[in-house]
C-alpha cells in the first residue's frame, strides 16, 4: 500500500491493457524505416503503389508489403479509381501524429533535421476525408 498519496482514483485512470495493446501495436508498426518513408511520401500526396514504388526506389512488391501492415493498422487508406488503387494517411489523426513526430525529432535532434535538409510533412487538402462512419 501506497504511504505517498491516494492512488486508487490515478490508477483508475490509467489505460486498460485492450488500449494499451492496441497504442503498442501502432507504435510498432510505426517502428520500421521503410513503413515511415512510405508515410512521409503520404504525407504530402495521395499516390498509387507504382508511384510509391518510384519515390523511394523500392519494389512494388516491398511497397504493397507494406502498404498492407499500413492499412491493417489504419493508418493508410486506399480509394480506387477505375483500375487504380490511391493511397494516403487515413485520417487527420494520422497526419497530426507524424506531424507530431517529426516536430518531436526536428527539435530534440536538430543535426538529423538539418542534415536531411527536410521541409515538414504539408497534407494535401482533401486527402484524409472523414470515413463513412464519420471521425475515429
């Protein structure tokens, strides 16, 4: 028992092990190189695998790989276009947690910012319209 202070009303607040597993399972699809250079392409145009693929001189194989553990996370969506497949950040939650991120780095390692001489994510207007189901 605790002799500091009441603790029982804190704790009550604290996440519930579903949340926590759900917040944990995002930041580790957030943990891999390629899956964040993917969400900075997103994050400034919605474009298809092909596109992806060319930018950041992967495989279209390696891109829909991973466009998949993207999508299963909900952090990108896709919208079809006749025979095309577009692709962007699936929300304004989204975009404001990698934008979030890159402020967070930008102003605790400055050098790598700097380094990269990288301008901050800007999300096309129009590029995140509420789901059906409206906000999540």
């Amino acid at each position: 028992m605790s002799t500091c202070s009441d603790i029982q009303e804190f704790k009550a607040e604290l996440f519930g092990t579903s949340l926590v597993g759900a917040i944990a399972g995002t930041f580790k699809v957030l943990g891999d190189a390629t899956r964040i250079r993917i969400l900075d392409v997103l994050s400034r145009r919605e474009l298809c695998v092909g596109d992806i693929a060319e930018v950041l001189g992967l495989t279209e194989s390696a891109v829909s790989h991973q466009l998949r553990l993207l999508r299963n996370a909900r952090l990108v969506r896709q919208r079809r276009a006749g025979q095309m497949i577009f692709y962007a950040l699936d929300d304004h939650h989204v975009i404001r947690l990698f934008a979030q991120a890159h402020e967070h780095v930008r102003e605790q390692q400055p050098e790598v910012d700097a380094a990269n001489n990288a301008p901050a994510p800007v999300p096309v207007t129009g590029t995140a319209p509420p789901s059906p189901e409206g906000e999540r």
